[in-house]
C-alpha cells in the first residue's frame, strides 16, 4: 500500500497531464462548426485543469487530492455520455415497437391486409416466385469515406475511373422499398432506374420533371397515388428523377445527366425542409458530387447505363447473400449488439462527448444554403437555353412550426425571390386547407399521407394553370 501511495505521489501529475493533454488535442482536432458552446465549456475546464497539474509539479506535496477530485469532475462528463448512448438505444427499442404498432394500427384503418414480413423475407419470397427483385438502397451505401481528407469516394470505377449511380438498378426490375401503412411498397424501375413508366423516356422532349428524395421518388405509397403520377394523368410527358435518401447537389446532378437532352419545359426542384439542406454537410464531401458546381462536369451515365445496371446486380445480390449468410434482416444496423456496444464505448465518441453536451446540431450552415443558391442558379441558367423555367416545391416535414423552420423558410424564400425563381409553398396550402400533420402524414413515423400526395398535385395543377402551359 506505501508503494502504491508513493507511486501516485510521485507520478500522479505526470499521469494527469498526459491525461488531460489527450483530451485537448483530440477535442481540438475534431472541432467543427457543429461543435457545441457546451463542449468549448468543457475543454476549458480541461485546460484549467491542465494547467493546475503543470503548477503543480513545482511543489512537492502536490495538491493530491484536488487533483484526484478534477481527475473524478472530468470524467463524470465521460460517465454522463456513456449513459446518454444507454438512453438513446432505450429510445430506440421503444420506438421500433411504437413504429410496428402504429404501421398495424394505419393498415387496420387503411383496410389494407398488413404484411409482416421483413423485407429481406418479402425479397426472398418474391424470388422464389419468379420475380426479378431488388431492394431500394440509398447512394450512401456506395460512399467509402476516406478520414484523412474527410470526403467520400465511390465505390465503383468503370473503365479505372470512379463513377457514381446517382440512384438504384434499372432495367425495369422490380424495387422494393418500404412499408408504412402495412404494404410493402414496390415498383417496376426504369431503364435508368426511376419510377416512371420506361416508354417515357422515348419522348423527344418532356412537358413536367422532378426531382428529389423519398417524397417525390414515392414512399411509400402503392397504386399510384404520389403527386407526380396524379400529374401524370394529365401531362403524359413527366419524368420523376426523384430518389430517397439524396440532397441538392444529387438533384444537380440528375438533371446534368439524365435531362439536358429532354429539355423540360418546367421543372420542379422538391425540396424536403427536413434533411435537403443539413444533408449538404455529408454530400459536399462526395468529390463526384461537389464536382457537379462545375458546369462543365458530368460522369456520362447515361452512356455508362448497362455498365452501371451489371455493377448495381451484382452489388445488390452481394448484400442480399450477406444478409442471408450473417442470418439477419434487411433492417437498422442499430439492432445489433455489436453496433451498440462500438457506438457506447467507442472511444472518439466518449472523449468528443457525441451523445451528450456535444450532439451534433441538424441546423443548416451559410455555407450550405450559398451551395443551394449555385445550384439553382446553375439549373436555371441551363434551363433558360431552351426556355425553360425552374419552380421550386418547399416540402414541409412533420411537426410543430419551430423557429428553426421558419428560419429556414424565411432564408428559402429570400434565396428564390433573388434569383426570381417561383416558390410553391406547402406549409400554405395544407393550412389553407385546414390539415395538420396527423393528416399530412400517415402516421407520425411516416411520409405524406394520400391526402397529401393529393393537395400538392392540385396546386401544382393550379400552378400550371395560371401559367397556360401547353403540352409537348
């Protein structure tokens, strides 16, 4: 026991400073402009610390005890993370259970016979029947990040050059999406990989296109009741470029491949307030994505199609096989323990405090919003050399009208009428005609409901109307 005592005598302040020099310089090489006020705080505080064991070398009985209460001080904000990781993966429990139940709930009202299935057992299932299926898988899925230059790469080359799909396989096979209201939504893609009916893309030119993520790509509706097939109705000639999981800068991109030869006479840039902008953060790290601010930048999918398509077939039948290897789901990565044990005890995410005073914020920068701005700029400019016009649809998400929202709007709105583009507000109509979200939304875990879909094609409609636009 006197050895030990006089061990920590002897080293105790050494140890500590190494301790606390640790803290420092890994807090300050990942300090980014989501670092929250709070954690600033708290390297603060470490550095009063440190400095308190640097002072104290200098005296021989040292201040042991208040260096063991700031050794106990700081990790107690340690501790507090590590139990917030705990809450967090509860909530996740809690809601998966919440969500299954609510999907039974909304297919019992809907009338629709609920599918329990997993869908990598719906996969499996239509398979065996002869159908030719996939599952919907998101553009991340291809990105390998790189952590010493912070950006992501493409998985794929073609022709030793790396190359980007900017959505799932094509070839009108049969995609698998999701299910919300107790149906698994699906749907026959394109040559390109699209939801639209594949003759379309034999016009000459196109009267209506879109794009955007999972609110204009379909989620997760059957029976063709999304707002773009309801305008299809009417305008034959639309294309819907949309696909979940994407931003602004993919939007960009779909239309410098897929519709500069189409030359549509409208095109509606949907926009989702819930992720379009924050979702920036990730994808203006994609090189093949950043890239596209280039006007004269493009990849050439449309002539690297069946190339794109084999690679995509092989790519989605590795992910099926290893689900069926590992004897797992085509589910959240969440639900393994493996994942929540690496997520709570990985050391980065303690000592930067991720789940505590330092979770991350999902605010929008300037910088992003000033991407936003090229990006219309660049559409519209291309655009205008066939007389074409950009409409920009502001998709409101669900939930009570924060600041934050209508801060975010207020900055949309400013951003459009300065570059005179039109702005179909939403948030407007839907109060207009008096829904709230419970009705916009199936279900509060959900996309838009039926109504929805409904009310936006109206005003599109409305829109289109007053503008007199003829077909192609």
């Amino acid at each position: 026991m006197e050895i030990f005592i006089k061990f920590i005598k002897t080293y105790l302040h050494v140890i500590l400073i190494i301790y606390y020099l640790i803290i420092l310089c890994i807090g300050l090489l990942y300090i980014d402009e989501f670092t929250k006020n709070l954690y600033y705080f708290f390297l603060i505080i470490t550095s009063f610390f440190l400095i308190f064991e640097f002072i104290s070398l200098f005296f021989r009985k040292g201040f042991y005890l208040f260096s063991i209460s700031f050794f106990c001080m700081t990790n107690a904000f340690f501790i507090f993370d590590i139990y917030k990781a705990f809450l967090q993966f509860s909530q996740i429990d809690r809601y998966n259970k919440a969500y299954n139940q609510t999907i039974i709930e909304t297919a019992k009202k809907l009338k629709i016979d609920y599918d329990k299935r997993t869908k990598f057992e719906f996969l499996l299932d239509n398979r065996r029947n002869g159908f030719d299926i996939y599952p919907f898988i998101t553009i991340s899925d291809y990105l390998n990040y790189q952590r010493n230059s912070d950006s992501y790469i493409s998985k794929f080359k073609i022709n030793q050059k790396e190359i980007l799909p900017l959505n799932g396989i094509g070839g009108q096979k049969e995609i698998v999406v999701c299910n919300e209201r107790g149906d698994w939504w699906r749907y026959k893609s394109d040559r390109y990989g699209y939801n639209n009916p594949d003759e379309v893309w034999d016009e000459e030119f196109i009267d209506l296109a879109f794009v955007g993520d999972s609110f204009t790509h379909g989620s997760c509706i059957n029976g063709g009741e999304i707002y773009v097939e309801l305008l299809r109705k009417i305008y034959a000639k639309t294309l819907n470029l949309g696909w979940g999981g994407t931003g602004p800068l993919t939007y960009l991109g779909v239309f410098k491949e897929y519709l500069l030869t189409k030359k549509p006479k409208i095109l509606f840039f949907s926009f989702y307030e819930g992720n379009d902008l924050v979702g920036l953060e990730k994808f203006k790290k994609v090189k093949n994505l950043k890239n596209y601010l280039n006007p004269k930048f493009s990849q050439n999918l449309v002539k690297y199609n069946d190339e794109i398509n084999d690679m995509l077939k092989v790519f989605l039948n590795n992910q099926i096989k290893n689900y069926k290897t590992k004897n797992i789901v085509l589910t959240k990565k969440e639900s393994s323990i493996f994942y929540k044990i690496k997520y709570i005890f990985h050391p980065l995410n303690v000592l930067l405090l991720k789940r505590s005073i330092n979770e991350k914020s999902f605010l929008y920068t300037n910088e992003n919003l000033k991407i936003l701005k090229t990006i219309l700029l660049e559409i519209k400019n291309t655009l205008s050399e066939w007389d074409g016009e950009l409409v920009f649809l502001y998709l409101p998400s669900n939930g009570n009208r924060t600041q934050d929202k209508i801060k975010l709007f207020k900055d949309i709105a400013s951003t459009t009428k300065s570059l005179n583009i039109d702005l179909i507000n939403l948030i407007m109509v839907f109060q207009k005609h008096g829904k709230n979200s419970e009705q916009i939304f199936t279900h509060k875990y959900s996309h838009y409901s039926v109504l929805a879909h409904k009310l936006i094609a109206n005003e599109i409609l409305s829109y289109l109307k007053k503008r007199n636009l003829t077909k192609n």
